[in-house]
C-alpha cells in the first residue's frame, strides 16, 4: 500500500509538471492582445521587416524624412521601396509591385513653443 501511494503522487507530480509546461509553450506562441481564437503567423512577421515612419523634416526644397532610423529623401531607396512623395503627416513609398502610405503617428509629432 505504501509503495501505491508514492506511486500515485509521482504520477501526480508529472502529470501537473507536463500541464504547466505545455501551458507556458501555448502561452509563449498566442498573443494575449489579440482577438479570441485568431492564430496570428508569427513566422512572417519575424521574416517581413515592418517599415516605421519616424519623423518627417520640411526645409527649404528639401523634404528629409526617417524611416526606421533611416535618413531619406525623395528618390532614396530602402529595402525593395523607393521613397516617391513626401507629405505633410505622411510618405509615398513605391516598389515594382506595391504602393505603400506611411504616416507618422500623433505621439511623434512634437508642438514645440518659446515662452518668453
């Protein structure tokens, strides 16, 4: 009987260790900020480098603008893109098969004011 009992507790032991292993490698692959149920592909999203507009400088007939820590101007290149419009909030990119509009985003844009 004792031997029964130290056998039963070391299959409890294992069984709870392979639940909460198998529970930290579902947990590691899910986005929790995702919808219910949605499997997102991680695989191209580490593969597809995503393109961040940092920062967009307006001066006198030249238009310089940071895309992921790359200084560009019209005409530049990055990656397959090339850089084709510089708007005020936003930027043109063109590749031989796409049309892609960055915009910089509201947390980005600095009001900066002189107090006299």
């Amino acid at each position: 009987m004792f031997k029964l009992t130290q056998l039963i507790s070391l299959i409890t032991v294992f069984f709870c260790a392979s639940i909460l292993f198998s529970t930290a490698v579902y947990s590691a692959k899910v986005d929790p900020t995702g919808p219910f149920g949605h499997r997102g592909s991680s695989s191209q999203m580490a593969t597809e480098k995503k393109l961040i507009l940092e920062s967009i400088i307006h001066g006198d007939g030249i238009h310089t603008v940071v895309i992921n820590g790359k200084v560009m101007k019209p005409n530049d290149t990055i990656g397959e893109y090339k850089l084709t419009a510089v708007n005020d909030k936003s930027v043109v990119l063109r590749s031989d098969t796409q049309r892609i509009k960055l915009h910089v985003f509201k947390e980005n844009i600095v009001n900066v004011s002189v107090i006299k």
